[in-house]
C-alpha cells in the first residue's frame, strides 16, 4: 500500500497532468484573437429597434392610430417622392457608417 503523503507526481505524469495546478499562460492563449464586435450588426439592430418601437407606439393606441392613417392619405406625390428620398439618404449615411466603422475595426485588428 503507498503512503497517501507521498508526491503523485509521476501518476499525473503518466496520465498527462500538469502536477501544478496554477494556471499557466501559454503562447498560444497569448496569441489567440479577442473576440470581435460587430459593429455592424449593433448599427442596424439600433435602426430595427427604433423602427419597431415607433410601429408599436403607432399601432397600439387607435387615436395615433387614426392620425397616422389621416397623415398617409393627406400625402401628396411630391411628399412621397421628398421622404422617399430622405429615406434613401439615411439608408445611405447608415450603410456609410457601418462600412466606417468596419474599416475602422479591420484596421485594429491589424495592430
């Protein structure tokens, strides 16, 4: 029978156990990647979410209800064609910005 206070040293060997147990940092945890933010993805989950907030304040009380349908049908052409074009324009400033920021992203990582 082996004396319990002897050093396992050699049974942690043979089954390939580090016998000390402080963490060690190894070259390859030193050299893995940081997780990424997408910064991207943040952007345009922004613009969903306040898209369907303003949809469910809109929809779930019928008085702002009844104006927004007021508001749709006293539209005239060339109002359609204006916030067709403002909305075009921020589709392009938030595509803009989202390219920006993962350039800005690429760009750290290679440091």
């Amino acid at each position: 029978m082996t004396d319990p206070t002897t050093d396992n040293t050699e049974i942690l060997d043979d089954l390939g156990l580090d016998p000390d147990p402080t963490p060690h940092a190894t070259p390859e945890a030193e050299r893995m990647p940081h997780p990424r933010i997408r910064f991207g993805a943040l952007v345009w989950g922004l613009v969903v979410t306040v898209i369907s907030a303003i949809t469910l304040l809109i929809t779930t009380d019928p008085s702002k209800s009844r104006e927004f349908v007021a508001w749709i049908d006293g539209l005239t052409e060339p109002a359609i064609g204006l916030i067709a074009l403002i909305a075009l324009g921020a589709l392009v400033l938030l595509i803009g910005l989202v390219s920006l920021l993962r350039q800005v992203q690429r760009r750290g990582d290679r440091d």
